[in-house]
C-alpha cells in the first residue's frame, strides 16, 4: 500500500539520500573510472568492449526476480540483501590491478575481474529490479513523476561535483605518481565506494515492506509472457526499448576508443562534459516530473529522445584540435533525463502494481542486453581483427574490409582501419542515429493514458 499522503515528503527525501550515497559510490566503483583504470593493465580492444558490456549482458538475470518473490521474499528484503552481497563481491575487482606485476600475461587477472564484475552485476540486477518496483508500491501513481525526478536531481548534484573532482585527481596523480601509487589510489577509492553504497540502505531502513502480490504464485510464466505479449501499449513500449537499446549500445565502445584514440581526451575534460550534461539534466528531470504527474508521460519520452539523439551529430566534426564540438553534443544529452523518467512512468501505468519485476526487467534488463551485445559487435567493428577480414570481389583479387570506403560530401565512410582513423567511427555513429530515431516510431501505438486499475495483459 502506498504512503499517507503526510509520508510522501519524507518518501522522497529518503529515496534522494539513498540516491546520493549510492552515487557517491558509484562514481569510483564503475563507469569511466573503472575503463580507465582497466585500459592501463594494457588489454585488448575485445577485453575492454566486454568490460563495458557485460554489466548490460548479465543483467538479464534480473528476470528472476520474480522468482524470489515466488518463494515469498518481499522487495525490500529482495533489494537490501542483494545490495549488500553485490557490493561484497565487488570487492575482489580492485585486487586485480593489485596481483598485476606488469610483466607478464595478465589475461587470467582480466578474466577474474571479469568473474567479480559478473557476479556484482548479477546481484545487483535483482536489487535493483526489486528497489524499483517497492517504491511504485509505497508511492502513489500521482507521485511517480515527483519521486523518480527527486531520485534523478539527488543524483545528478552529487555527480556534477563528485565525478568531476575524481577526475581531477585521477588526472593529477597520473602526471606526478607511478603505476604503483595509482593502483594503491584506486583500491582505496574503490573500496571507500563500496562502503557508501553499502550505507546507502541507511535513509531506507524504516520504510515499510510490502505484501506479496497473490497473483505472484497464481499465474505461471508462460501465461505471464503471454498476457505481457498480448498487451498492445506494452508490446509497443518494449519493441521500443528494445530497438532504442540495441543502437544505442552500438556506440558503447565506438566512444570511449574514439575519446582515447582520435580526440584524445582527458578523464578530467571526459567529466567536465558529463557534469555540463547533468547541469541541463537537473532542470529537466524537475519539469519532466511534474508533466509526468499531468500525464504526459509519452511526451517526455518522444520529446527527450527527439532531442537527445541529435546530440550524436555532433561527434561527426569533432577533431583533436576541436573537441568544443562535443559541448553541444552533451547539452542535448542532458534531455535523456526527460526520456527516462517519461519512459519508467509510462511502463509502470501500463504494469499491474505489486507484480511489476517481470515488466521492469524486460523493460531495461532484456534492453540491456541487446545493448550489450551491440557494444560487442561495435568493439568487433572496431577491433583488428575485423580489419583484417577480406571480402570477395569478382574478378578482383580479395579486399581488407581497411582499405574499403566512402567518400560522399567530403566525408570518409568506412569500417575497419588504423585505430586513429575517425572514419570507422562515424560510420558506426551514423548507423546508430538512424536506428534510434527509427525506435521512436514504435510509441506511435502507446496508449499515452492507460487506466490506473487496468492490470498488463486484460
């Protein structure tokens, strides 16, 4: 049951501490901070692309939780006990860089990084899943809109502020210090995240749980898949996802090599972009809220996405003397905020409340995935390997997919090549624009005002 109406304030204080905390932690124990630290044990295209991805890929694990609800755990006992094994097991990653002695193969260091960073994601999926979920309980429908864009400002704030310092001395002890005293910086900081995500449970501790739903034991999976499936709005809003993460994902590893190997970017210029982002973010997260709360859910998502995909145009001129370039690029990424809560408002309307894992997971988890997948195939695209692939031609001898391209208004369009040859790049851009303006013709058939008592799948 929801909150009184009295509790709902101090719901979304709670719910902004929570966030603070969590992102405090979430700065140094993942993200940018965690590529970068992972790029320097000097590993593969391919190792680095999985790296990125894989967070996406297992979270598809997340469709389970459903399954603990099963056995009658609650959601908040779901999301607390899997928030404080995640962030235990994460524990190992930073010990990795530890064992590392520079000198010799270190593929079984990255491979049990990658164990530890598997687990975490896996567990931490369930927390997530279930976190979610218990807030749509305790807060009323009206309030979502408020709720989740408080949730997104707390986090916001602290990252425009946190992020950007981590860069900095991140940065500075990597012109002053050796690789030792980096590594030794890293473990404290990772460390010290695990930590504050771990009191990060502490502003919620109070909150009720919630009952479990009985449709939870009645209906049996394939009848679920099936009333999910046959729910036309919410058949239209996962096909959406599920598009928009695949293309989105595409660009995954194409920007960070691009940052590293064509603009040559710094982690401190990396976070000053990302803080200016999440500066246009706050505002928008507040008015995306409030029309939310009016009803205006799938304008906030149509309207968001329009907007913030136009920002991939920008990569297009950018250069390593013209890097200002990708400023408008990150003011229009700010909009994403709008799409966001405009899409986890519009899903959870078109979800039965109280058994909404199922939809939740196969909204962002099974999005994640794809998008996993695609920023594979997107470091494979931009891997040597690929480059060194040959294509057929009759009556011609074999072509390198390297030494085929383009050259259409001035512009080179290839894929393959050197690493600083900023033409594979734009390709696989451009090919991830077309696909996420080409998912927003999926909301055309999402009803932008369901029923409040009208369960998925009726």
């Amino acid at each position: 049951m929801p909150v009184a109406p009295g509790s709902q304030k101090q719901l979304e204080v709670g719910v902004a501490k929570n966030q603070a905390l969590w992102s405090l932690g979430h700065v140094i124990t993942s993200g940018a901070f965690l590529h970068y630290f992972i790029y320097d044990l000097d590993v593969s295209f391919a190792a680095i692309s999985i790296v990125i991805a894989l967070p996406e890929l297992v979270g598809l694990f997340a469709l389970f939780t459903r399954v603990l609800l099963q056995f009658q755990f609650r959601l908040k006992k779901i999301w607390t006990r899997c928030l404080f094994a995640s962030r235990l097991v994460a524990l190992g990653i930073p010990f990795c860089l530890l064992l590392d002695d520079n000198n010799h193969d270190n593929s079984h260091l990255v491979m049990l990084l990658l164990v530890f960073l598997g687990v975490s994601e896996i567990l931490q999926a369930f927390s997530y899943t279930a976190y979610v979920s218990w807030l749509s309980v305790l807060s009323p429908r009206s309030k979502w809109g408020e709720l989740f864009a408080f949730r997104n400002i707390a986090k916001l704030i602290v990252l425009m502020i946190w992020a950007t310092a981590i860069g900095l001395i991140r940065d500075r002890l990597n012109t002053h210090y050796t690789r030792d005293d980096l590594d030794v910086f890293y473990v404290l900081a990772f460390v010290s995240g695990i930590l504050l995500q771990l009191v990060s449970w502490w502003p919620l501790r109070k909150l009720p749980d919630t009952e479990v739903n009985p449709e939870i034991k009645r209906v049996d999976w394939g009848q679920l898949f099936h009333s999910i499936w046959r729910y036309p709005s919410l058949r239209w809003l996962l096909m959406h996802s599920w598009t928009l993460a695949f293309f989105n994902g595409l660009t995954q590893s194409v920007f960070f090599f691009y940052s590293r190997n064509v603009l040559d970017l710094s982690l401190t210029y990396s976070f000053v972009l990302l803080g200016l982002m999440r500066f246009v973010k706050l505002p928008v997260s507040y008015l995306a809220g409030k029309a939310c709360d009016q009803g205006r859910d799938k304008q906030m998502l149509w309207g968001g996405l329009l907007l913030a995909n136009a920002g991939l145009f920008f990569w297009f001129p950018s250069t390593a003397e013209q890097t200002g370039w990708l400023v408008g690029c990150y003011l229009l990424w700010g909009f994403y905020a709008a799409a966001n809560i405009g899409g986890l408002n519009l899903l959870l309307k078109h979800s039965p409340p109280g058994d909404n894992t199922l939809q939740l997971a196969l909204f962002y988890r099974v999005a994640g995935m794809l998008a996993g997948l695609s920023g594979l195939f997107g470091g494979y695209l931009l891997s040597e390997y690929f480059s060194a692939f040959s294509m057929p031609f009759s009556n011609s001898d074999p072509q390198l997919i390297s030494d085929i391209y383009f050259e259409i208004f001035g512009w080179r369009w290839q894929l393959g090549g050197d690493p600083s040859e900023p033409g594979k790049y734009h390709t696989i851009i451009l090919l991830s624009l077309l696909g996420r303006y080409f998912a927003l013709l999926f909301l055309l058939k999402v009803d932008p005002h369901p029923q409040a008592d009208q369960p998925s799948g009726e």
